[in-house]
C-alpha cells in the first residue's frame, strides 16, 4: 500500500472513528493516547475501555496503533478512536435489554464526533432498532464500514449491518490478492481489504499477538483507509471519500460489474492521496445507491448499475448477540464457491514492528 509514502501526505490525522465491537483497551503500547471517550452498552461492569475479548482492541490498533514497543502499526496512525463496547456472544447476552444495544451504540455514535463508524461483526438476525439507527447514521453524514462476514466455506448467509443499503459491506483478501476462502459474498459487498494473517490479540488478557483471519481485519484496514482520505480532504462528506475508494479501487477483472466477493476492488487510498486520482462528485449521492463516476485509473474497477440492493428489510425479532467475526481457516487461498477465484490488484504488507 505504500504506507511510508501515504503517511507523508496523510497520516489520519483530525478524524475519529468509532469503534463498536467488544471494548477498546487504551492502556496497550499501541493505543496509548488514541483512544478517546467512549460508552459502553452491555450493562455489565466496566465500561468502554474494557475489552472483554480482545477483538475490539486489535481493530483499533489495525485504524490507529502507532507501533511503539512492538506493537501494530496502524494504517492511519494519528486518527482517533472512540469506543462502544457491545455485547457479543462471548458476553452470554441475554434478552433483557429494552432496545438492541447494537442499535444504541450505533445511534451514539452517529451523536459524536466520529466521522466513520466501523462495525467488525455480523447477524444473519438483526432489528428494527439497528436498521433504523443505520439509517439515522447516514442521515448524519457518517460513513459505515462493516465486514461481510467469515461464513463464505459454509451457508454463505447474508450478513448484518454489512448488508443494509447504507453500509459498506468489506470483503476479505490474502496476501496473494485473491479472495479469502471464508469470506463471506454477496451482492452488497462493496469493497476489499486485507483480512488473512494479520496479526490480532490473542485474547482478553493482552499477553501476546497471534495470527488472525477474517473480514473483521479488513474491515478495520477499509476504515483507515478511509481515515486517510477523508484527513487529506476534510471538506468532503462521507459520500464523496467512499466514491473516491470505489473509484480507486483496484480489481483484475476487466468487467465493470461490481463482483460479489471483492465488490469494487481492493482499497487502496495511495490512488487518491498519491496520484490524485478519484472524483469525489456530488457531496449528497450516495455511492451506494447510484452509479459512481467513471474512475479516471485505468486499473481500478469501475462500478456496476447498482451499487447497493435497496431490498434489505430488518426482522422486527432483536438480536443483541452480534457474532464477532474471526473463524475462517483461511489455510486454503481463494478457493471460493467452486472454482471461483477472485484477484484484486495490489499486494500488501502489514507493518508489525519487531518484539523486544
């Protein structure tokens, strides 16, 4: 991605980006001085700080660590974090919430001063309560990126909040560039990020990283790469910094037909920030439901008719058991369906300083 070039033009700085997922820990060598306040809705003890998990605290470090001590190098190293922790299933969370606590944080977050809203995990059930605060998040100009899921080896089922018309659904890539094999495809996936053999936080108890798959990482890395652009183009509105990583976007693929397991492309916010290229367009269009403009890179996917299905209806059923996403194999590269084998332009490198 270029990372070091990047980070001479932006580095993320000026944007905040919310985090819903199991808490955010602020105290590991990545993330000290990153993370703001936040809120916690599981209504068990602690607040947003405490990751009971750990999964929440990899996605921050992926957006914003800046590496010290051995720790993650994050893609928009001076953006900020500000935490809602949720419950999870790991929480064992129980019906007796009066509204989702998925919808609650979501609604908070679009109250704040978070520009993107980044949502590492997925329901096949969701409710009334998240599709509607989906829906007033947009409504206040925030973007939301969203992993499709790790079910893609299994019953590939459509997923939620990646699934809703105004969220960015982000399909997962190996090293290679082609798709992962547990990632989950649909017609509402509308970007790719790296998602296989990066590095996570091996549990609750921040001891040590392990190595982790799903689409959760490239979720997190869709976010700051949006960070990136939205720093270097603070005037923009939502709409106009995910055009411009639609337009940039790179697939292999000569078809300008969205793909179902990659969408648009890879995101690669270098495009944009070193080469100028992207058309941001019309500030109020959502490039999720029209067609983008034509991308002024000859290598980078060009949309399809529509962007986005506009049929996706909530269950009125409330699911406040979110499933965390991070259990494909990812040992077989690219194996999709059958025979299917997806490739996006560009390789990848995490930067993982070396441990003391």
């Amino acid at each position: 991605m270029q990372a070091d070039d990047m980070w001479k033009v932006s580095t993320g700085r000026g944007i905040k980006v919310a985090v819903i997922d199991s808490g955010v820990n602020s105290s590991t060598p990545a993330l000290r001085g990153q993370v703001l306040p936040g809120k916690d809705f599981t209504g068990v003890a602690g607040d947003a700080t405490d990751d009971y998990d750990g999964h929440g605290t990899t996605m921050a470090e992926l957006i914003a660590g800046h590496g010290k001590n051995g720790s993650l190098q994050g893609l928009a190293p001076d953006a900020k974090i500000i935490p809602y922790r949720v419950p999870f299933r790991a929480m064992k969370a129980k019906s007796w919430y009066k509204t989702d606590p998925i919808g609650d944080a979501i609604r908070a977050a679009a109250n704040s001063d978070a520009k993107i809203i980044n949502m590492s995990f997925g329901d096949k059930e969701t409710s009334r309560d998240v599709y509607d605060a989906v829906k007033y998040a947009a409504s206040k100009g925030k973007l939301l990126i969203a992993g499709n899921g790790n079910d893609g080896q299994r019953k590939n089922p459509k997923l939620y909040p990646a699934a809703y018309p105004d969220v960015a659904g982000i399909a997962a890539i190996d090293q290679t560039g082609r798709v992962s094999d547990y990632s989950t495809s649909g017609d509402y996936t509308t970007l790719s990020a790296p998602g296989s053999n990066v590095p996570k936080w091996c549990d609750e108890s921040f001891k040590s990283y392990c190595e982790g798959d799903g689409t959760s990482n490239a979720s997190a890395i869709a976010s700051a790469s949006a960070a990136l652009i939205w720093s270097k183009h603070p005037e923009w509105t939502a709409n106009q910094v995910l055009r411009v990583l639609i337009e940039t976007a790179g697939r292999e693929a000569k078809s300008d037909k969205a793909s179902k397991y990659i969408g648009y492309g890879a995101v690669r916010p270098r495009m944009n920030l070193l080469e100028g290229k992207g058309d941001p367009g019309d500030p109020n269009q959502s490039p999720l439901y029209t067609k983008p403009p034509k991308s002024s890179s000859s290598s980078a996917a060009e949309p399809a008719d529509e962007g986005k299905p506009k049929d996706a209806k909530p269950g009125d059923k409330a699911s406040v058991a979110a499933n965390k996403d991070g259990s494909g194999s990812g040992m077989l590269w690219g194996a999709v369906g059958v025979g299917v084998v997806v490739v996006a332009a560009g390789a990848f490198a995490f930067l993982r300083r070396r441990r003391a």
